[in-house]
C-alpha cells in the first residue's frame, strides 16, 4: 500500500535521525518527523473508518435485496400440503 510504504519511509527517517548525533537541529526535525508520521496515521485511521463504513452499508443494502429477493421467491412458490 502506498500509505504502508509512506509510513515505513518516516519510520526509517526517523530512525536515521536518530542514530545521528543528536543536536538541536537533529532533535527539531525528528519531532517534525514524529509529527508528520502521526498526521500519516490520523490519515490512513480515517481512511480505514470510511472504507468500513462504506462497507456496512454495502452489507446492509445487500441484506435488503437479499430479503426481498428471498420474499418474492416465497410469494411465488405456492407448496400445496401434501405435495411432498
């Protein structure tokens, strides 16, 4: 995924930074860093909450033409007793 790949590229910037000599500038861009793969992941959460909703309605609406489908069958199906 792209946001996987996103997510993986800031962590081992991230890392590198870290590993570096730690300096002020070092210490501002890893917190900058840190911000910007938090904003990845807000992101990427949302994006997730969506698609699920998005997929219950789906299932909800195919539950409903399921149960219609399945009413009209019944309707037209007419067992006489003693036809078995």
């Amino acid at each position: 995924m792209d946001i996987e790949a996103r997510l993986l590229d800031l962590m081992s910037r991230v890392r590198a930074l870290e590993a570096a000599a730690p300096s002020g500038d070092a210490s501002k861009a890893t917190t900058a860093e840190a911000a910007q793969i938090q904003a990845v992941i807000a992101e990427f959460r949302n994006e997730v909450r969506q698609d699920l909703a998005a997929l219950g309605d789906e299932m909800a609406g195919l539950r409903r033409h399921l149960n219609e489908y399945l009413r009209s069958a019944q309707s037209n199906i007419q067992i006489q007793p003693g036809s078995l």
